[in-house]
C-alpha cells in the first residue's frame, strides 16, 4: 500500500464518521440537550417553592445576592425559581436564544458559589453545565436542528 492509498484510506474513513455524526449523532445530541435544558430548568425553578430537593435553597445565595434584591433570602429564591422556568421554556420553544440564557445564568450562579466560598464541587459540576448549554446554543443554530 502506498503512502497516497493509506491518506485516502483515512481521509474516506474521516469522512463516513462525519457523516454519521452529521445525519445522526448532532442531532442526537441536540435533542438530549434541548430536552435537559429544558426539564432541568423547569424542575429546579418549580423546587424552589415545594422545596424537594432541599429545604434551604437560601444556603446557596451569596449574602451580597441577597443585598442587592428586594426581601429576604427566600423571597429571592422564589423570583430566582420563577427565572429558571421562564428559561426552561425558552429552551423549549427557543433553543438557540434559550441555550444562551441558561449558559449566562449558570455563569451567574458559578459566579455567586465561588463568592460564597463553600460550594467548589457545584460550581464545578455547573461550569460542566454551562458548557452542555454552551453546546446545545451551537448545535441549535446549525441545519442540524432545523
């Protein structure tokens, strides 16, 4: 085999796994992430007020957060609840814009965590989060989602 065959070899091989993400993965991808960004969202905006997952979501919110809107630390949980639902459903029906949305309030929330000190290991697995919205903002603005 010569040196040109084993380029082509490679450069059809290269070529068949583009497709196959283009066709079938992208989209793949695209759907799982419109779907958990969407759902995500939703579910920690709604556990804001049943306070399921946890009853101190006030835990999480830097004093100066709280300094700087109306009320007391819970009330600011309750308009924060209200912004993640409302960025839930932007995903839903508009993924490249809503995409961004979440991206930013997840820079927000890193931000407010690495502020208060105490939760490196969330703002971590956010920062993971930020990059999946990040993504989906990208997939959603290609022809794959169209």
């Amino acid at each position: 085999m010569t040196t040109s065959s084993t380029t082509q070899g490679r450069t059809a091989s290269t070529a068949g796994h583009a497709r196959a993400i283009g066709t079938g993965g992208a989209l793949d991808a695209y759907r799982l992430l419109r779907t958990v960004f969407t759902v995500a969202p939703i579910l920690f905006g709604i556990d804001k007020f049943a306070e399921v997952l946890t009853d101190h979501w006030e835990k999480y919110l830097a004093p100066w957060v709280n300094d700087l809107i109306p009320g007391d630390a819970h009330q600011a949980m309750l308009i924060i609840g209200v912004i993640e639902i409302v960025a839930g459903l932007l995903v839903a029906f508009a993924p490249k814009w809503g995409a961004v949305v979440v991206a930013l309030w997840l820079a927000g929330i890193i931000v407010n965590l690495l502020i208060l000190g105490d939760y490196y290991d969330v703002a971590l697995r956010d920062f993971g989060l930020l990059v999946g919205a990040l993504a989906l903002a990208r997939l959603a603005a290609s022809p794959v989602a169209k």
